[in-house]
C-alpha cells in the first residue's frame, strides 16, 4: 500500500512538473511544441481564431489522444483564448462528440474537421460549423455540421448538419466570410468533380441557399485548405492542393471580390522549415487552415497545420505573418517572430 502511495505522490510530482505554468511566451515558435498557460500542448487542429470580447479565442480539432486518425482521433471541438495570440489559456472540449448516443450525427467514430466560428448578429449567437462525415463512412458525403452557442467560450450544442454547394456528396475544406450586408457565404470544392464553389446561407446563418451557388471562375479544381482574407481592396485566397495529410504546395488566388473572377498568384510561401527541411514545394511541412487579421494592427497571420495521421494529437501549427511586396502576399518561413 505504502509504495503504492508513493507511486502516486511520485505520478503527481511528474505531472506537475510536466504540467507547470510555463514562462509565458514572448515570441510566436513555428513549428515548435506550443504549450497552454497550463503547460500543456495545445490541441486545437485545422482551427481558426475570432476576436471576441476583448479575447482571441481559437477553435480547433480536439484529438483523443492514443488514437490514430484511422482509429478514430476527433473528439470535438477544443477552444482556448487569449488576449495576445500567444498565451493561450485552455477552455476545454466546447462541443463534444457523443460518446452515448449511437444515433447522433456527432456520435464518437464520426469526422469532425476544420471547426470555424462566426457571430450572428441577428440571432446573437456565435455559431459553429465544421466538416462532418457519419460514422463508418469514411470521407463519402461531406456535411457541414452547424452547433451554436450564447458565448465565444461556449458551450456549443449541435444543432444539424447540411450539405452546400448543392451537391448531393456535399463539400470539402471551406472558408466562410460575412459581407457588409450580413450575409453568410460559404467556399468550398464540391464533390464529387472539385469545382470550387460559393454558397450564401439565410439569414440565420443555418441553412444553405441552393439557388445561390456559383462556381468561382479561375480557382484550380481540388483546392482544399482554403483561407481567405481581404487587404486594400483584394480578396485573397490561400489554399493547398489535394493530397490528404500529406502536404503539397500551397496556392494562392486573388479577386476584387469573393465571387471573383480570381486570378492564380502561385505558391506564396519561400524558405525552409529547419524542424523537418521542407520548403515550399510541401509548404513547411503545413497545410493552411485561416488567416488571422488582427483587429487593431495591419497584420495578417496564416495559420497552418503540420499533421501527424498516426498520432494527430501531436500535430503541430506553423503560424506566419504574411508579408506584401507590391501588394503580393508573401510567406516567409521565420524560425521565431514577434507582433511588433
Ligand atoms: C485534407 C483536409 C483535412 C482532412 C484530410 C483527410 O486535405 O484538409 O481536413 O480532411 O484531407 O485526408
């Protein structure tokens, strides 16, 4: 019993080791492991960050851990916030899987990918979408899952799932923008032929409008991965080829507006990542998954994500700042980096 006791006592001395409140960070590490304002590795894959009440809050994949993805890693989605984009603090599981009814749509064995959150004015609710597979379907028809919740920091609750781009077999990787008339769109390649098209949704942010979709003129098919964002009257379209987990070369893509027409700009990024010598040709070793544009400077961030199928809860992020030459984004790799 005695030693048992103090295996215990010798488990939690490990773990608050382990688990201590870090230093906090004063520089982005891209790449690296990134730890918690609890110590502990942020797990939040193929995310996004709104600006919410004064916090950035990051949404992301929740992988279990012990699982690869064929064994079935999502969890759900894991949010943490911060006020400086870099000390994050964990607000846990805001929606999860269901792991008791066999029924749902979320049930446990699902895929649940690429979360992404949106305030709805209207209904004054923060609203949370991602791409959803059925249990036991692999990657067949690609749903968008809606859940919605009263605060950024959640609860979530699942609310039902739809399929955009009016197209039986659904959509892929998306990126959804408000327009200055409050309007929703959606951006995605459809299955099954990888055109990359546009879907405007109500006005409750809930359901795609079928008769509003457009397949955007001059985006490459099998566009996945796609982040965009705006700068001095552009719209710009970062994105990846179609290889999985594995990376490929980045694209980007440029319009006056988000219907385009959009105009192919080639791969943004340039230099090599040291941790695993991959340069643009495999875009760091990353596939994109948002840009931040910080609400008080002109700085625009790619989030990305370096993958680990076998292990996803140790994928890692690369997160750069974009750079403009001549009003052309540009990537550079950058071993550290500060918000000046
Ligand atoms: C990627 C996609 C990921 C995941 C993966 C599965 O292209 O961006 O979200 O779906 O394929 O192979």
């Amino acid at each position: 019993m005695k030693s048992i006791l103090l295996s215990f006592a010798a488990l939690g001395l490990l773990c608050s080791a382990v688990f201590a409140n870090p230093k906090p960070m004063t520089e982005f590490k891209p790449g690296a492991i990134w730890l918690d304002t609890q110590g502990k590795p942020i797990n939040a894959h193929g995310g996004g960050v709104i600006f919410a009440d004064g916090y950035f809050y990051w949404y992301g994949e929740h992988k279990i851990w012990g699982k690869s993805e064929a064994q079935k890693a999502d969890g759900g989605i894991h949010a943490y916030r911060s006020k400086d984009l870099m000390n994050w603090e964990d607000l846990g599981v805001v929606l999860s899987v269901d792991y008791d009814n066999p029924d749902s749509d979320i049930t446990y064995g699902c895929i649940l990918e690429r979360p992404k959150v949106v305030y709805c004015a209207k209904t004054k609710k923060y609203m949370a979408y991602f791409k959803l597979y059925e249990k036991g379907k692999g990657y067949d028809t690609a749903y968008l899952g809606v859940a919605q919740a009263d605060s950024p920091a959640g609860p979530f609750k699942y609310s039902h799932r739809v399929l955009c781009a009016a197209a039986e077999k659904g959509s892929g990787d998306f990126f959804l923008f408000i327009d200055e008339n409050s309007d929703l769109w959606h951006l995605a390649v459809r299955k099954p032929d990888k055109a990359f098209c546009i879907t405007k949704f109500d006005d409750e942010y809930k359901y795609p409008i079928d008769a509003s979709v457009k397949v955007l003129e001059g985006v490459p098919l099998k566009t996945e991965a796609p982040a965009g964002f705006f700068k001095d009257g552009k719209f710009f379209l970062l994105g990846s080829g179609s290889s999985g987990w594995a990376p490929n070369s980045a694209r980007l893509l440029r319009a006056d507006s988000v219907s385009g027409p959009f105009e192919f700009l080639g791969n943004p990024t340039s230099g090599e990542n040291p941790i695993n010598k991959l340069g643009p040709e495999k875009t760091f070793g990353g596939q994109s998954s948002f840009v931040i544009k910080h609400p008080t400077k002109d700085l625009y961030i790619a989030m990305f994500d370096m993958w680990v199928p076998e292990h996803p809860v140790e994928g890692k992020y690369i997160w750069l700042p974009i750079t403009f030459e001549n009003g052309v984004p540009k990537i550079v790799w950058q071993n550290s980096w500060k918000i000046e």
